[in-house]
C-alpha cells in the first residue's frame, strides 16, 4: 500500500478554507492586510519506485490544476522530492507560472541531514506567484528527522 504522506500548515494569521484532499493537497487561505493569500501543501512521493514515481506524476498533474484554479497569490510549499534541477522541478515552474529563489553561491541542503549538509540537496521547496520576493531562505536543525526544516521569508 501507498502510505499517507500528508502536510501539515501552520500560521500566525488566522487560517480559513482548509482542505485536505484525495490526492494529499493541504490547501487553505489567509487574509494579511485585506489581501487573501492561498497557501498550498503537499509531501510528494519519492521515485523510488515506479509505483511511486507514477504516483508522483499524478499528483503533480492534479497539483498544477490546483494552482491553475487558485487566486493571483500562491504559497506553494512541501517536500516535492524534486531538486531544483530537477526537469521535473523546473518544468513545473515553467507550466504553472511560479517562482523560487536559487543560489548557486549559496546552496541550501535540506535532506538527508545524516551527511554534511553540502553534500545533501535541497528537496523542501516554497514556490510562490510572481507578486512574492523571498528575502531569505534557510534551514533549521532537523529535530529527528532526515530532513532539514526550510525556513524562508517572502514579501509581499
């Protein structure tokens, strides 16, 4: 069987519309100074398997519906099990008209953190529609997990 691999968001900001669907989107809206911001979630599969890779390619299918049907300002974060040079990666932010922030200078590691972290790659992304800046992205200590948290500060 496929395990669950749901996504959890938090926030200060009051949340609204909260939906978990079939296809393990976590998707839910806040209001920050009249402005109504859709925040997406989602912990896609790994391809470690071609069961698994083809459920990945669906999900992402289904994904870039949902971006193509939410408003003008997208926060898309999770594990999307993809590096950011990924084809898939950036094809994705090709086909849905989102963005990121990439540093070759300065190259964050978010998984697995039981090598050093400049031998690891980042796989925990925020995306985010064009009227979003990120003003810094980095990582936390991993509280147990292989994964690295990724912190990252957006404008608006």
């Amino acid at each position: 069987p496929l395990h669950i691999l749901d996504s959890v968001i938090l926030s200060k900001y009051p949340l609204t519309n909260i939906k978990v669907d079939d296809n393990h989107i976590v998707t839910a809206n806040l209001i920050l100074n009249e402005t109504e911001i859709s925040i997406v979630g989602i912990h896609l599969y790994p391809g470690t398997t071609k069961k698994y890779f083809n459920y990945a390619l669906q999900q992402i299918n289904y994904l870039k519906t949902v971006v193509s049907n939410t408003n003008k300002n997208l926060i898309l974060l999770g594990d999307l099990n993809m590096s950011f040079t990924s084809k898939r990666f950036t094809n994705f932010l090709e086909e849905t008209n989102l963005y990121t922030y990439i540093s070759y200078n300065n190259i964050i590691s978010t998984w697995p953190t039981y090598v050093p972290s400049f031998l690891g790659i980042q796989i925990e992304h925020v995306i985010f529609s064009n009227n979003f800046k990120m003003i810094d992205k980095s990582t936390a200590n991993s509280c147990g997990s292989d994964h690295r948290p990724l912190i990252v500060e957006l404008s608006y």
